[in-house]
C-alpha cells in the first residue's frame, strides 16, 4: 500500500514516495484543516449542525487543502495526473472516494473512479460502479449509485446522479425511503417514494420530486406529479399533508394546511378546514421569536357556521418582551394574552380553539373557580402586564378584562375586571437582617352589577411587613409584624348607605422550628432521619367586614401548605381574625450519600383560641377550637416509584373529609403509569388513569434512551381514564394504540371531553407517520402530551448528526 499527499500546484518527484507539504498562512489553513481531519473539539460540534459545518469550508479554503491518495500501485506525472488502482482512495477535505481504480488530473481537478466506487462526502454516502467527479466544485455524475443521507438517515437506488456542486444535486428515477435495509436480496422497504426525478438542495434542506408515487406495504398510496419535503429537521415553506378526522359535532374533517417559513425566527400556518356538517373554517396562527420579544397569534373565521347560523371567529394572542430603558433595572417587562370569540357557545361547539382559559387564571381566580372545571372553560381572560424593577422596588401596571361565555340554563357570576391595576413593592434585608417589605396595590374592580349583587369599586390596598429569622443547625425563629390597610371607594352605595370605606387590620406571628437527626436503617437501608417539629402562632384582631364586597378572595386551600399561613383567604378583600396556634411534625427519610429523599410523612393541626368571625358571603364563623387533622406524605424508595398521599381527618366524624392518592411507576423510557383517587365529602370522588406502556414484554425494565423507540415491531398503548364515582360514568376519556415499526409509526386514538353534564364532544384521530420523511392524519401528538402524565413521543426529533458520526 502506497500513500501521497498532492498540495495544490506542487507535488515533488513521484519516485520519493514521500509526502510533501506547502507553506501556506496559518490562518487561513488551521480552522479548515481541524474540520478535515477530526480535531474540533467535540463540545464545539455538539454545538453545530451539518450544515454549520459544511459551510466552515468554503470553496476558497477547500481549493487550498491538500490532497491525499493511497493504493496498492500509484502512477502518474507531477503536477498533472496521478493514477492509483487496486483500493485507491482520495481524501480532501471532507470527501473520501475510494474505488478499485482511480484516475486523477490535477489541473483540471478531474477525477475518475471505477469498480467499487464510495463517496463520502460530509457522512452522505454514494455507491456504485462509475464516478466522474471535479473534486473541489463536486461536479460531476455517479452511475447506477445507491446513496445514504446522514442527516434523516434516508437511502434508495437511482440510474444516475448529477452534482451540480456540493449542495445540490439531480437524481433521475431514484427511490428515497427511511426504511433499514435487511439483508434479504427480496428486501422491500415499508414505505417508498418512487420519482422520475429527485432534486437535493442542501442549502434550503429541501428534497423535490417529480412524477412522484408514494407506495406503503406495497399498497400505492399518493400518485403525486411533484412535491417537496424536508431533508433535515429545519424548517421549510410548502403545502403540509392534509389532514382527515371525525367528531361527533362537526361530522367528517378535512384540512390542508400551508406552512409559510417567513424567515429563521418567523413562521406562518394556514390552515383552511372544511367540515361536512359546518362549513369551512380558517385557521392562521403566526409566531414570531427576537432576542427581546417573542410571542404567537392564532386566528379561527368561519364565514357560516350550519349548525348556529351564523359566523364564528377565535382570537388567541400572547406576547412577552423586554423594551429598553434607562430608569429601571432590566427594562420594561411587557406580557400580553388575548383571548376573544365570536359567542356564548364558542367554547362548547370548538373545545379545542381559542387557547387555554384555565391556563390564565391567577392564583385567586383559581382558587375561586376551580371547583368548577366547565367554568374555567367559559372565561376567557384578556390581560396586559407591564412591570419593572428599581433596586428595592418593582412596579406593575396591569389591565385585565374578562370574556364570560353565558348559559341560558346555567349563568355563572363573572369575575371582576381590573381596568386599572397599579401595584409596587418594596423588599429590603438590612445589615442586621432585619427583612422589610411595603406593598401598595390600586385596582379599580368592575362587573356586571346584576349579576354579582355587588357594587364596583376603586380599591387601594396596603401592607405594611417586618420580620427577622434566627436560623441554627438544630431550628428557626422567625417573628413578624404585619399591617394591612384597605380603602374603598364604590359607585352605589352599600346596604347602610356607606359609598367609602376603610380598614386597618394589625397581625403578629411566630413561626418557629427544631430539626433532629439520626441514623437508621429502614428494610437493611442506611438512612438519615430527621424529626421537625414545627409551631406556628398567629393573632390579628377581629375587624367587622361582613359589608364588604368580595372583589378578589376566596377560601385559602387547606393543606400542609397552607396551614402555617396568617390569612385563611387568598385575596386582599377578606382579613381573617385569627388567635391560633398551628402544631404539626414532619420526619423525613435522607440518603446520607446523595441527600435524595427517600421519604416524607408529616402530620399538623390547629388549635383556636377564639372564633374566626370574618368569613367570605354566605360564609359560617368557625367555632371548633380544634381543626381538622391533616396527614400527608411521599415515598420515592426507588426511582422507579413514587407514591404520595393527603388525608383531611376530622375528629368529630371520625372520618376524612378529603383525601387524595396518587402513585406513578416509570421504569424506563416509553413506560409510564400514573393512578390517583380524589375524594371530598358530598362533593366529587373520581379516579384518574394514566399510562403509556409497550404491550410486549410488559414487565421488562431495561433502559432505553429518552429519545428513541424500544425497538421495531411494538404495540404501546396509551391512554387516560377520568371516573366520576358520583355519577357512575366517565368525565374524560383518552383511549389509543401505538406501533412503532421502526421506519414508520401509527397511532390511533379516541377522545371523549365533556362539555356540560349531559353532552360530550367525541373523535377519533388515526395518524400514518414516515419517518424522517412525513405525516399522514390527524394528529392526537397534542392530546396525548396534555392529557398522559410523562408521555414520550416516539421516534422524537434529535439533534442534527456530525459528519464525524459517519466519518469514513
């Protein structure tokens, strides 16, 4: 085996045999010569896609990088050819060619391989028995070639190819699919993509067929005269597969969206949708991302809705960015969520347009409305933030609007608009850490009167905090003073004829802690155990505010949480008097090596020292001097298992009031199980079902990568089971089958949400995806990530490979 090294424009006697180098700028020589030969940094390639790395050797760079050639015999005449046969190979660059027989001219840069020819140019591989090839213009033709692209891991056959340069190149009646290839001589890939004419374009990461056939399991499917397809995971414009669906309510669905690739951070879909017994709907939604604000719209029109009679429209809006400004901190934090429809019955003919309502409530609408899961679907929250920060202090100016979609049958009491909300905080720690904070909060609240049987108002709120904590290894203590002052000012007067009115209401606590720990060993595990018993005192003096309205509070939830907080009300409309001292204990298990925690129990109660006399409208005061005892806990023995629990025990009774229980099993990649029961006394029990898991082998807990499949030739099934033991049905079902066959994936899924007590909306979404290639269907992607805890897309879209991943 012979070897040499060509530099451009010299080479010395061939009779040397030895290997010759030119002196040219370091500069413009190193970056491409550590791309040509592997010594980037692998952290640096991580970092980069192909096409990153494609485009680091530019075509001036690549004419200067020398040439290498190796064979069992090599002849030729200096500075003009060079023939080498028998295992002949040229390396330039990122391009090997390696053939029985190789001819080589150096000023034309011409070369010729037969017998046995493979090109592997930045990991594409082509094979076949003839190649005339311009080396640094990658010109050329390859007879009768098989090819493999590295970035979607698609092969197939041609009669030939031309390269037009080393970005594009035509393919004349090639076959292209993303199928492995067996060993069988009657091999037949699952999926095929048969064209008269196949155009690769690198540069737009886009493939073009003409007289194209679509073939699956033998079967034609999509006889197409051209179309267009993705070479990698970027982005590109075009018609997308349509997609095919039925639902109960809009009948038979077809689809055809059009994606519109407007530039790297900027994106565009329309989605046209005809519906048998509707009409046709249109659907755009753009998305936008720059380095200081991103944000996306979606828009829903149709003309002439059948079934109401009418036109219908869906607006969903959000935008979050920073605007520059030289008088705060970091700018102007500006986030913005519009959510508008056409009708009061929006929500139940279209459940899934619109955007998310549930998603945009705060941490007090929610606790107000969550009872109510139908509620959360028909207010459609309208907000505009703008906050910053000054040093100690951060600012917000907020506007909030509600949309109520309204029932005949069932009207529900809106909630309050915020047109304006002012609020500013100052929080400082002091040298003797001392922790101050004041928070001021103006909102004018406004709804529909008839309806909330309150008067709007102007509300300006204010509290006033101080406290210190003294922390040790063995526990804390922290005291706080607190100091809540409110004024109203409404637009009707109250039931004794005030229009304004004002409250101070004063609060101290004592939260104070011991921490305890041992060593044990717990079913022959060595453990640490700690043992924290907890008190927590409060006291804020009773202040008559049964003639308030409630503009904005709700019960505070009770859970270990919430037990060693002041105010038993989330919101600032509702102070509670409280005189009580909250006592519980929690122990926790450690591993002494890693800290994780293995598990955790923990038990806490209150004792009244007097009534809580301030209660929410409509509300009882709370006379029991003992709370209800509540227990909760978490086990996470082995990674594998989760187990938690909470229990709301009421000793008067002698039995819970709530409780809930839920355990996950993850063993591994694509296995995934999730059960849970709720319970709450004369209100709602159900039982909830979750799971993602391969049919085959159920057992089996080996490991797997996140990112790929367990194997081709699996059943999973998928699914999550929502009963309601009061009403002895379902709420919400979630029912499919997965099949993973390695190349291509099927999925079949059915969905039932319930839209009122007596009417569900129901569909089925089966959808064909060719791997690396396309998608055929309705998707049910969505539904499974929103409604199947832990779900793990098969086959999910990974990284763009390196070259060096197919280095020859």
């Amino acid at each position: 085996m012979f070897f040499l090294k060509l530099v451009p424009q010299t080479m010395a006697a061939l009779a040397r045999w030895r290997k010759l180098g030119l002196a040219l700028s370091p500069g413009l020589l190193a970056p491409a010569l550590a791309l040509a030969q592997g010594e980037v940094p692998p952290e640096t390639l991580q970092l980069r896609n192909s096409a990153a790395l494609e485009q680091a050797i530019s075509p001036l760079t690549r004419s200067l990088l020398p040439t290498f050639v190796s064979g069992d015999l090599i002849t030729g005449r200096t500075d003009l050819e060079t023939v080498v046969q028998g295992h002949a190979m040229l390396r330039k660059g990122d391009m090997v060619i390696r053939a029985d027989r190789l001819d080589y001219n150096q000023p034309t840069d011409l070369a010729r391989a037969s017998g046995h020819v493979r090109i592997n140019k930045a990991g594409n591989v082509y094979e076949g028995p003839l190649m005339e090839l311009r080396v640094d213009a990658f010109e050329g033709f390859f007879n009768q070639p098989s090819y493999h692209f590295l970035a979607n891991g698609a092969h197939g056959q041609a009669d030939q190819i031309d390269f037009l340069d080393d970005q594009r190149a035509v393919i004349h009646n090639a076959t292209f699919t993303t199928c492995k290839r067996q060993g069988a001589p009657d091999w037949m890939p699952a999926w095929i993509l048969k064209a008269t004419q196949l155009s690769i374009d690198n540069v737009e990461d886009m493939g073009a067929a003409e007289g194209a056939l679509l073939s699956f399991k033998g079967v034609p499917l999509l006889p197409i005269p051209y179309l267009t397809f993705p070479l990698s995971s970027e982005r590109k414009s075009g018609l997308l597969p349509p997609t095919l669906g039925v639902d109960n309510v809009n009948g038979f669905e077809v689809a055809l969206p059009y994606y519109w690739n407007i530039a790297p951070n900027r994106d565009a879909t329309f989605t046209p949708t005809v519906m048998t017994r509707r009409g046709v709907n249109l659907g755009v939604e753009f998305r936008y991302l720059e380095p200081t604000y991103s944000g996306a719209t979606e828009l829903d029109w149709m003309p002439s809705d059948k079934l109401r009679d009418d036109k219908r429209w869906s607006l969903n809006a959000t935008h979050q960015g920073t605007i520059d400004s030289g008088w705060t901190d970091s700018g102007l934090a500006l986030n913005l969520s519009l959510n508008r429809v056409s009708d009061n019955d929006y929500w139940r003919d279209f459940t899934r347009a619109g955007g998310s309502s549930t998603q945009l409530l705060s941490a007090t609408e929610t606790a107000l409305f969550a009872a109510n899961t139908l509620l959360t679907q028909r207010l459609l929250a309208n907000d505009a933030r703008l906050a910053w920060a000054n040093g100690p202090f951060s600012s917000m100016v907020r506007t909030l609007k509600w949309q109520t979609l309204q029932d005949a049958t069932a009207a529900i009491v809106p909630p309050y608009d915020r047109m304006p909300q002012i609020a500013t905080r100052y929080a400082k720690t002091t040298a003797q850490d001392l922790n101050l904070s004041a928070d001021v909060d103006y909102t004018q609240f406004h709804s529909d009167s008839t309806l909330t049987k309150q008067a709007n108002a102007q509300r300006i709120f204010s509290l006033l905090q101080t406290s210190r904590t003294w922390r040790a290894p063995e526990g804390f203590i922290t005291p706080k003073l607190q100091l809540h002052a409110t004024q109203y000012q409404f637009d009707a007067p109250l039931s004794n004829g005030a229009t304004q009115v004002s409250r101070v209401v004063p609060t101290f606590s004592l939260d104070s802690g011991l921490v305890f720990e041992r060593d044990t060993q717990f079913f022959g595990r060595a453990l640490s155990q700690t043992l924290e018993p907890r008190a927590f005192y409060v006291h804020t003096p009773y202040r008559d505010q049964s003639l308030l309205p409630n503009y904005d509070s709700g019960a505070n939830d009770f859970n270990i949480s919430t037990v060693y907080t002041e105010n038993a009300f989330v919101g600032n409309d509702r102070i509670s008097d409280s005189h009580l001292l909250t006592l519980g204990v929690t122990s926790r298990l450690l591993d002494p090596d890693t800290g994780a925690e293995a598990a955790r129990f923990g038990i806490a109660q209150r004792l009244l020292f007097d009534d809580q006399k301030v209660t929410l409208p409509g509300g009882v005061p709370l006379t029991d001097r003992l709370s209800d005892v509540l227990l909760g806990g978490s086990v996470n023995w082995t990674p594998h298992w989760n187990v938690n629990g909470t229990i709301q025990y009421n000793p008067d009774i002698g039995r819970s009031v709530r409780s809930t229980v839920g355990a996950s099993y993850r063993p591994g990649s694509y296995r995934t199980l999730t059960a849970a029961y709720r319970f709450q006394r004369n209100s709602s029990e159900q039982i909830d079902l979750g799971w993602q898991w391969p049919l085959a082998n159920m057992w089996r807990s080996g490991r797997s990568d996140a990112g790929e499949a367990r194997g081709a030739g699996r059943w999973y099934s998928v699914g999550r089971l929502n009963y309601s033991m009061n009403e002895s049905q379902m709420v919400n079902t979630v029912l499919g089958f997965e099949y993973d066959a390695d190349c291509w994936l099927g999925r079949i899924v059915f969905e039932r949400l319930q839209t009122s007590t007596a009417t569900a909306t129901q569909r089925i979404m089966f959808q064909l995806e060719f791997v690396g290639f396309s998608r055929l269907g309705v998707s049910p992607l969505k539904t499974l990530k929103d409604n199947v805890p832990g779900y793990q897309i098969l086959h999910a879209p990974a990284g763009e490979p390196s070259r060096f991943s197919n280095y020859d």
